[in-house]
C-alpha cells in the first residue's frame, strides 16, 4: 500500500465526508463535502474552514460549497493554528494509526480510516468541546440550542 495515498474528512462537529484516493484532487474533495452535506445537511450560512490547496480555490468547487449555502473560510499564509482541529486529526491519523499498523491494501487502509473516525466522533474527547467527544458535544450542544 502507497501512504502517500490521502484521506479527506470534513468536520463539521464531527468527521462526516471522507474518500481515499491516491492523489489529492478536486474531485476527491468534492465527493468528501457532497457526502458532509447529504450527511448533515448544513443551514446556510455555515462556514467550511480549509487550507489554501488549490483544490479549496477553484472556481467550481466554490460553486459547489454556494450552491448547499456553506461559507468558504481560509486561513492566512503561513497561520497553521487556523485549522488546528483538523490539522490534529490528520496528523494522530497518520502517526498514531496508519503509520503503526500495516497497510497492505486500500481496502484495509480504508477500513481502518473508517474505524479511527469512529474513535474519533464517539470516544475522543477535546478540550475545545469541554472534554466531550464531537458527537456528544453536538448533542448536548443541540438540547441546549436547538442547533442541528
């Protein structure tokens, strides 16, 4: 198995759209915000933060994140704090999961992706959500707002 294979996940509260393909494309990052956005169906106006890839920038996926009513956000060159959350998931990914279990195909690397963001949604708890797991921060979250 190639590790320079990438995996995109979209957090909005928790990892919801996520493909792996062997090169970082924009159709890659399309199918991961297509599935985010049948999966959690955003109220317009939501912002999707990113990095400054060329794959976040392009004129059609503007249009794509338009048309379901998510706001683009990018942060500043040479800011990596701007996308911490998503950074730290990334890097346990890789280091803490992928790089330590032996990934013979795509099928199993896939599966494994799969189960750390199981992990991740239900049992890892962040400071940023008051020690809660995304999925229950969004939970209580909603009791308390009405937020979806």
């Amino acid at each position: 198995m190639d590790l320079t294979d990438y995996c995109y996940g979209f957090i909005l509260s928790r990892i919801v759209g996520w493909f792996i393909s062997k090169r970082m494309t924009t159709n890659l990052i399309f199918k991961g915000m297509i599935k985010a956005c049948r999966v959690r169906r955003p109220l317009k106006g939501r912002v999707f933060h990113s990095d400054r890839g060329s794959q976040f920038t392009i004129w059609r996926y503007c249009q794509l994140l338009e048309g379901y009513g998510v706001r683009a956000s990018m942060g500043d060159v040479g800011v990596c704090w701007a996308n911490a959350v998503v950074e730290r998931f990334f890097g346990s990914l890789k280091h803490d999961w992928i790089f330590k279990i032996g990934q013979p195909t795509r099928e199993f690397m896939t599966k494994h992706v799969a189960a750390y963001t199981r992990h991740y949604n239900l049992e890892w708890l962040q400071t940023k959500n008051g020690d809660q797991s995304p999925i229950n921060y969004a939970q209580a979250l909603k009791k308390l707002s009405g937020y979806s």
